[in-house]
C-alpha cells in the first residue's frame, strides 16, 4: 500500500543519534501513518528506546531526518517537540510518589487541544478512578503503568510513545492494556510501542521493525507474520 505525506504521522529518514561519543542509531528510515499501531521489536541493546527519545531529542546528538505531522524536527529542542502532538512514557513510568493519583493525572502541561478530559481517561481506566486519591507509591505496577499512560492523554498528544508498558505485569494487566492499546486506535490515537513481550504485541500492531545494532533489520506488516515467524525466531529468539 502508498502512503502519502497526508497519511504520514512520522517520517524517520538516516537517523544516527548519538550520547558523547558513543553511535547508537546507524541510518534508522522508519514510516508510522495515522492511526496506526507500530511496534519496535530486538533484543536488549539493539536501540529500540534510544529510536524514542531520539525522536523526541532526548539524546546527545541526532541527525538525518525526523518529520513529524510535516515538520521537520530534527533540530528542534524537545518541548517544541511534544507540542507537535508527541507523548512519551518511558520504561521506568515517572510516577510522583509524594503526589495522589490524581494530582499525578493533572501534573503535565496540555501541549495541544483536544486532551481527554479526566473524565474520559476515568471511564477508559476505572481503577484510577477507585484510586484516585491514593498516593503514587500505594498503586500497584499495572496502576501506576496505566496511570503513566493516562497522563499523556490529558496533553493533547495525539502520537504515543510507549517503552516497555508490558514489562514485569500480570497477565490480567497486561490484557487490560492491550484492551486500551485498541480503544486509543479507535480514538485515532497513533502509538509507537517498544516492547519485548511478542505475545502482547503480535495482535495489536499494524507493523513491526525489527532492530540490530541501531538498525533496522527487517520490516514486517501484520498480514506477513505467518511467513516471518522463522526469521523472527532467528533475530529475536521469540
């Protein structure tokens, strides 16, 4: 299938990053389009999350080319990034321990219009409703995960960067963000996923890049996974 730049949400073309004098991404091209799922699968190492925060500048040094909603954001410092409509939630989630859930809800800034209002990520997350006044440090991992989530929601971002949200959950928690993961598609929403755990993945994605050493090795849409599998194996051992 085409694309085009009025389908494109995210170009990324050449993109080397660096942190001091080490070279992490060596010419990384990437297309995510509107309202898709794409996921960045490899082993530990292979510059999955460095490809995250160096779309949103949180690296050393980067350059090549990383065209976001159609603006070329390469050189731009990163909050004149997240007002591009980008949201981040990294692995170790950011959560304030001093602060309620709900204070940590309300925390960051709208970058954009169009935020969910707390009630909306109410109704999508009912245990943060249920929790809504208990301290960050009293959630539990999955609470405080879907609680990392939800904040972004409030921003206006419309594109979702998500490193690791599976990591270390119960299975129960992990259907629960699967179940998100598809309602903010529905929404509209555009996600980038890091993720190690493939099972969680595999249904949820409309594309996977795979990475090696700060490249990417192989591309694959959903509709290929039956084929791949083999090669997946190989390069992840999944």
């Amino acid at each position: 299938m085409g694309t085009s730049a009025a389908t494109e949400y995210l170009r990324i073309t050449d993109l080397h990053a660096f942190y001091g004098e080490s070279h992490i991404l060596h010419g990384v091209d990437l297309v995510v389009n509107r309202g898709e799922v794409v996921t960045l699968l490899g082993r530990n190492g292979a510059g999955r999350t460095t490809t995250l925060r160096a779309i949103l500048g949180l690296v050393g040094r980067r350059s090549g080319s990383i065209m976001i909603n159609g603006v070329e954001a390469v050189d731009l410092p990163p909050h004149a990034i997240a007002r591009l409509g980008i949201g981040y939630c990294p692995e170790e989630r950011g959560i304030f321990a001093s602060l309620s859930c709900e204070e940590n809800l309300l925390l960051p800034p709208q970058v954009a219009s169009g935020g969910m209002k707390v009630e909306e990520i109410y109704a999508m997350f009912p245990n943060l409703e249920e929790r809504r006044a208990s301290q960050g440090t009293r959630l539990s991992g999955g609470e405080q995960q879907m609680l990392a989530v939800a904040r972004i929601l409030r921003t206006g971002a419309r594109m979702l960067l998500l490193d690791e949200i599976s990591e270390g959950l119960a299975p129960v928690i992990v259907q629960a963000l699967a179940r998100m993961i598809r309602t903010l598609r529905e929404k509209g929403f555009t996600i980038v996923m890091v993720e190690q755990n493939f099972r969680f993945a595999a249904p949820l994605a409309d594309r996977f890049y795979v990475m090696e050493h700060g490249r990417i090795v192989e591309r694959i849409d959903a509709a290929q996974l039956g084929e791949k599998m083999g090669a997946l194996h190989e390069l992840l051992g999944v």
